[in-house]
C-alpha cells in the first residue's frame, strides 16, 4: 500500500465494505468523481482489473493484518 496517497488508502480500505461511491463520497466528505477518480488511481497503482477484484484484494488485506495482530491491538481498534 506504500505507492497510494494516504486518500487512495483510505478508498482503497472502503472498497472491502462494499460500498458505492456515493457512499464513499458521503464517509470522505468529497465528491463522487473524487471517489471515481481514487478508486481508478489505486486500480492503476496497484494493478487490479475490476472493482471487484479492488473489494477483494482490501477485504484480503484487512483480514491478513487482522490475523497479524496482537490481541491488545485488536482490542484497541474496538473502542
């Protein structure tokens, strides 16, 4: 994830919710283009083919640093 701009990383950990990009735009507080315009950036940095495979590499991500975790960080994130 180190070649997305900390908003392309932020797009890139709400593509694993599944959400639209008006949904996104909503959360981020920006336009849907903006959306649009992140969700293609990290589609082309990071190679993906289809917004599906964009959820999919997210949810994989977020699953495998979760799995990585030590149990008082997990903790942490749930307050």
């Amino acid at each position: 994830m180190g070649r997305l701009t900390p908003r392309e990383q932020e797009t890139f950990l709400l593509l694993a919710e599944g959400l639209s990009n008006e949904a996104m735009a909503q959360r981020l507080h920006v336009s849907e283009r903006t959306v649009r315009a992140h969700v293609s950036a990290v589609m082309g940095k990071l190679e993906l083919g289809s917004r599906l495979t964009a959820c999919l590499a997210s949810y994989t991500f977020l699953t495998e640093r979760r799995s990585d975790a030590h149990p008082s960080e997990l903790d942490k994130s749930r307050s």
